[in-house]
C-alpha cells in the first residue's frame, strides 16, 4: 500500500489529506480561529460540581467551561501527587464515591482536553494525562503500566515489546504505551522516544508546580507535525505541502526524530493548487453529500442529525444475479467497504447505524458481519460493532473528539428552514481566496473582480479585510468584490478584468 500526506496550509486554514493507493481516506482541519485543543494540557479549576451527573464543569480559561465525568478524575492522591499537595490521609479508596467527595469546588486541577467543543458543548476534560510521541506514550504518575497498542496483534512482537518496555521503565513513575508505529521498532529508537518524552514531562511538570489558573502548560503540535507524528510509517511515500513556512516546520520535526524520512518530504510549488492537482477538493465536496454511488449500481443515503448517523444500504439499478438473495449479498457485501472509508472520510462519531438490505441468510449476515470489522480495524479512531439485528441493522460507536466534516464545512440552511445544510460562510469565503490564486496562476491579468453573495462580501469586509490585502500583495493584483444579491450563499464567480 502507497500513502500520500498532502498538506494545504493558508494564513487561515490548514487542511491535511491522507491518500492510500490515490483514494482520499482521511481530511483533517484547522482555522485559526477555532483550532483544535485536543491534547493540550490546563491548570484549571472546579467551578461547579453536577452530583446527579456525577460530573464537573472545570474552567480552563475558554469562553465556555469544560464538562469532566467522574471516570475521567484520577484518585484524590494521584491529584495531590501531580500538584505538590501533601497527600498523606487522602485515601485511594474513591473509585465508586460521589464526585463531591473526590473534588471540591474551587479546587485546582490539572487537565487535559480529550474531546474539542462541539456546538453547544464545552471541551471534555481529564485528569488522566498522557504524552504522545511517535513510538511511545507517557502516563504521568501511572507506575507500573507499560502495556501495548491492541493493534499490535502478533504475539512474538507483543512479548518483545513488553520486555522491551519493563527494561527501559522499571522503577519510573510514570507508565508507557507502545503505539501501533513501535511494532518493529529497535530498542534505540524507543528508548531515544523515552528519554525525549521524560525530558519533556520534567518540562511541563515545572510549569505546573510554578503555572497559575487557567494557564495552558503543554501545547499540542500543529496539525501538520502532529499528523505526520501519528501516520508516519513504512507505508507514507510522500509528505507534500504547499506551504514554505510547514515544510520549514516539517523538515526540522523530520530531522530531529526520523532523519531517514528527510527524503520523503517535498514543497510542493506547481502552478496547480496541490488539492486541486490530487481531486481532494472535489472528494471533500462529494463527502457532504448524503447520496453515495456504488460501482455496481446501488447506494448509500448517509443522514448525519444530533442523536446519531443512519446510513442506509439500497440496490438501486444493480439486478445483478438471477438469485434475489445473492444480489442483496452482493451489494451489502460491496457497501461495506463503502461505509467504511464514508465514516472515516466524514469524520464520523458518536452512534451510527447501518441498515444493510435484509438478508435471509445467517452466513450471510455473519460474513458481512466481519468484513465490516475487517475495514474498520484500518481505522486509527477507535471503532466497535455491537452486532448485526433480524432486519439487518448494524450499530457502531465511534470515539468522537472533533466535529465531523459536515459540521466544519456546513450549516443549516436558512432557505428552507434547517431541512438542508449549505457551507458555512467561512468555508465559502477560503473557497473564494483559492479560486483566485487558482485563477491568478493559470492567467495573466491585471485586475480581479469578485463577484458574490451579499453574505459572502460582507463577511469579507468585516472578518477578512486584513486576509484580502495580504491575498492581494502576495498575488501583486488589485481585487474589486461586488455584491449579487441574486447569488445564494455558496455562489461566487472570478472575472478576469
């Protein structure tokens, strides 16, 4: 298998597209100005504890508190431990207390961000911390674990792993997991990630003691580095970005802890926007849409609402086998694969339900069944099928931690009174600045004139005046906007003048 990572970065936006065998799998996004948390490490505090719920809001210093569960809170000694706090008559013995008697309002708390805000939802906060690196993961103040990643499946590498991990961690303080990129892994590269990962916890373990409320004491890598950390592998033929600044970032990244993979990276300077030369655009714009073809005929509806995602299997025009129940197989069989990179190309969490054509057949069901399971054991977010039903129902959960694509991409549509969805101003807007770079570098012009909704222009004017000037004295072209208010939302044309 040959992957691709290609990187579009603008002053706004950063986009990364994971490629296998030239098919999009996977898009990741970030705007400047609602970028991702995940990750990031907080002193907090409690600002009010919810006993029905077993849960806390905890503020991190975001325009809305974050909301901690009681499995997400560490005994009261691990959190003396993590603050300095003298912890000799605080028991260990609270795993089933009330929450009101492991924290207290007003409490400090040091946090990590797991779960990203999501529409009306603050962040979802813990106080069980970990550090990523590219082979290992540190759990501060977690003696004794030094486990493994379930995706390692082998049993020799498995028991390698284990010895390798109890000789290089006896007697720490701290625990470690083998992510899945440590299968193979020498015992000097993980212990290289070792010492880089405790060197870096002294760090943040001294910003803690000394930190103040609300302040952020471990910052996650940007998406492009962080990206490149977590799917770097054997498999990655190329890294691509667009952007001088990235690839300056992504070189020193690549240099200091996989110098063998400089090779691998490229700056991407063609005329032809890089999403634009490998069709990611026109996939991204393909994955809002609820209608999915399938190569023999049939299809997917995928409706994405607040409680959950259905998504429905239908044979369409493919006849296919004079046996009806052959030709439902079939096409249940080929929707599998289908769904599978649809979930994780959308970015979709929470509970989703599959509802494959009924099928008469118990081996039927069961080998659909496991194809389903097959395909989504590719996914890196954690997945699990909870079986197959009479009718053919299949339920999934997905771990959500960022909004799926539709929800970055789109909102409901004003127009018809939240029955469809258009694109957000803000994704038409970065949709716009591309179109003219686009247009810039395939024609010699000396004026661009813009024509667009009224939303769209004035969105410009009020939140993007200062991203139109920079556009303009990159491009070294004067651009004029003009407002249509015959165009919907999304609408917008480049006239060359």
């Amino acid at each position: 298998m040959n992957e691709e990572i290609l990187i579009n970065s603008t002053p706004n936006e950063t986009r990364v597209a994971l490629v296998e065998n030239g098919v999009l799998q996977e898009v990741f996004m970030e705007r400047n100005r609602n970028g991702s948390i995940v990750g990031n490490i907080y002193i907090g505090r409690i600002e009010k504890i919810l006993p029905g719920l077993q849960a806390a809001f905890v503020n991190i210093g975001m325009s809305r508190s974050a909301f901690m569960h009681v499995t997400d809170i560490c005994s009261q000694k691990k959190i003396a431990r993590i603050d300095g706090i003298d912890d000799e008559v605080i028991s260990e013995q609270n795993n089933f207390q009330p929450i009101s008697k492991i924290i207290h309002e007003g409490q400090r708390v040091v946090v990590q961000v797991y779960k990203d805000a999501i529409g009306s939802k603050g962040a979802r906060v813990t106080c069980k911390l970990s550090v990523p690196s590219r082979f290992l993961v540190l759990l501060p103040n977690e003696p004794d674990v030094n486990t493994l990643s379930i995706r390692i499946t082998e049993e020799a590498e498995r028991q390698r792993l284990v010895e390798l991990l109890e000789k290089i961690n006896s007697n720490s303080e701290h625990g470690i997991i083998a992510r899945t990129n440590a299968e193979d892994c020498n015992e000097e590269d993980l212990l290289r990630d070792y010492k880089f990962l405790q060197k870096l916890w002294r760090v943040v373990s001294q910003r803690i003691k000394d930190g103040q409320f609300k302040q952020l004491v471990y910052h996650e890598f940007d998406l492009p580095v962080r990206v490149v950390r977590d799917f770097i592998s054997d498999k990655v033929r190329t890294i691509k970005t667009d952007s001088h600044e990235v690839y300056a970032k992504l070189s020193k990244f690549i240099g200091d802890y996989v110098p063998e993979w400089q090779g691998q990276l490229i700056h991407y300077q063609e005329v032809r926007p890089i999403f634009d030369y490998h069709n990611i655009d026109d996939e991204i714009n393909r994955a809002l849409k609820q209608f999915v073809p399938l190569k023999s005929g049939g299809n997917l509806i995928i409706d994405q609402n607040e409680a959950m995602t259905t998504i429905d299997v239908n044979t369409g025009k493919f006849i296919g086998f004079k046996n009806q129940e052959e030709t439902i197989f079939r096409t249940n069989l080929e929707a599998v694969q289908m769904i599978a990179r649809q979930i994780r190309l959308r970015n979709l969490g929470g509970i989703i339900i599959a509802d494959f054509i009924d099928m008469e057949e118990e081996e039927h069901k069961q080998q659909v069944l496991e194809s389903l399971e097959e395909y989504l054991s590719k996914d890196p977010t954690r997945t699990h099928i909870h079986g197959i039903t009479k009718l053919g129902l299949v339920e999934v959960t997905r771990k959500r931690t960022t909004e799926s694509l539709q929800h970055m991409l789109s909102e409901q549509c004003k127009n018809c009174y939240g029955l469809g969805l258009v694109k957000t101003v803000e994704t038409v807007c970065y949709e716009l600045f591309r179109e003219i770079i686009r247009t810039v570098r395939q024609f010699k012009t000396g004026q661009i004139m813009v024509l667009a909704s009224t939303q769209l222009i004035e969105y410009i004017y009020k939140e993007q005046t200062e991203s139109l000037s920079e556009l303009e004295e990159e491009l070294g072209k004067r651009i004029s906007l003009q407002a249509e208010s015959s165009y919907s939302q999304e609408q917008f044309d480049v006239v060359l003048m």
